[in-house]
C-alpha cells in the first residue's frame, strides 16, 4: 500500500498572493495533485494569511469532502488569535472538519515551522484543544521533534498520531557522520511512537533525494510535502512531480 503523499499547497497560494485575482488557482492545483495519485492535501493558514487563505480551506474541504480516500490536512498553531479575516484555528476548523488536523507550534512571525511541541510546557494547555477535535471526529497529530521524552507525552495529552519534523534530517544530507545520527533519532522516535500505540507522519523539506532514506522510518504512514514540491514543479510540472514522489513511497511497505 506504501506510504500516504499529501501535497502541501502554501507556496501555490503564495504565488498567487503575489497578484490580483485567483491564478494560480489553488483549488484546481489540488483537482491536479488528486489526480495524479496524491492520497491527500494539506494546508497550513496562518494569522497574517501570506499563503493559504481560511476561503481556500473552505473550498479546499468542498472538494475533498466527498472523495472517501482524500483526507484533508489542516496544520496549524491552535492558540493563534483571530486576525482581519481569520478566525483562529480551532473555529476554522470546526467549521470545515477536516480528516486530520495538526497542531504546531510556529508564532505568528516565524518564516515557517521549525521545531516541535515542548509539551512540558504547553501540554496542559493543548490536552483539552486535542479533547475538542476527537470530538468532532478529527485525527489529531502532534508537530514533535524525535525527542523520546516528549513523544510520551504526546501520548498522554492525548494525540492519535504525531508528525516528526524533519528539517535537520534534511540540512544534514551531505554529512553522512550527522545524517545517520538524526537519522537513527528518527528512527527510535517512530518505534516509541509506534509502541505507544501513536501513528507516525513526517513533514518538512523532504524533497526526491531524501525521501527515499527517510522512507524506511518504522511505521511511517504519511508524509506531507510543500516546498520542494512545487519547486519540482516548475520544472517537471504538478502532474509529473506528484507521480515522482508517489513511486518513491508507494514502493514501500
């Protein structure tokens, strides 16, 4: 069955930002990716709506709604406040009741998610948010750092499945001395994970060259992939680019 793609559209809606009117259009962007294999999409609304706007995840979840093998992603920091148009999180998704909705922990003027949940810190705060979306029938994942530590307590505040944050396994590619070490972190962080009964995704600046080491990740359901994405793209077009990175993890079991 290998393991699930979702296209993350952000940097579509940036493009698209960067003009008057709706081209590119995100919504047919992910009629496209759909198409061509991709198992999911994902977006990520943020307070200052630079990309994804909270229309686009409307009609995003229009789309996706009815198309039983299409799960539909929403990622975002749960204690952002409403801004102009944007309603916060937890309303937008209420609102649209996504398949999966996963929490990070990115401030309003981070460039973009660079670090797990310290949820030594906020997991009491985060418990009754995950109690919220599991009652309205939303899988809950957790943005987490390979830190065994915290990945228990993922568990215990509550989370169906976390996703690891890979970008320092990806800035470590080219340094097979620190690769294999974030790597093996990765690795004992998804057997944990696996072991408490957490399923396992992964996400941040997984592109065609490390993809497939970071495959064999123990349990690794499904991966959520933006930026080198659409960078791939321009040059191999959306359709092409999907079908890369699905040969890639369809072929694993």
């Amino acid at each position: 069955m290998g393991i699930s793609l979702s296209v993350n559209l952000n940097k579509i809606a940036l493009i698209r930002n960067s003009r008057e009117g709706n081209y590119p259009d995100v919504v047919e962007h992910a009629r496209v990716c759909i198409a061509n294999g991709a198992d999911g999409i994902t977006v990520h609304p943020r307070p200052d709506q630079r990309h994804i706007r909270p229309n686009d995840v409307r009609q995003l979840s229009q789309l996706t709604s009815p198309l039983e093998d299409i799960e539909f992603n929403i990622e975002g920091n749960p204690f952002a406040e409403e801004n102009g148009s944007y309603p916060g999180l937890f309303q937008l998704v209420e609102e649209t009741r996504p398949d999966q909705c996963t929490l990070v922990p990115d401030s309003d003027n981070q460039l973009t998610s660079d670090h797990g949940f310290n949820l030594t810190q906020t997991g009491d705060n985060l418990a009754p948010i995950i109690e919220r979306l599991k009652s309205l029938g939303i899988r809950v994942s957790l943005f987490m750092d390979p830190d065994l530590a915290q990945i228990e307590l993922a568990k215990q505040v509550g989370a169906d499945r976390i996703e690891l944050y890979t970008g320092p396994y990806a800035e470590a590619w080219g340094d097979p001395k620190k690769l294999d070490s974030i790597f093996q972190q990765h690795y004992r962080a998804a057997e944990l994970a696996q072991d408490l009964g957490l399923g396992v995704n992964a996400g941040h600046d997984l592109n065609l060259v490390n993809l497939e080491k970071f495959s064999a990740i123990p349990g690794l359901a499904e991966v959520s992939i933006g930026h080198a994405l659409t960078v791939d793209a321009i040059a191999m077009g959306l359709d092409k680019a999907v079908r890369a990175y699905n040969s890639i993890l369809k072929s694993k079991n």
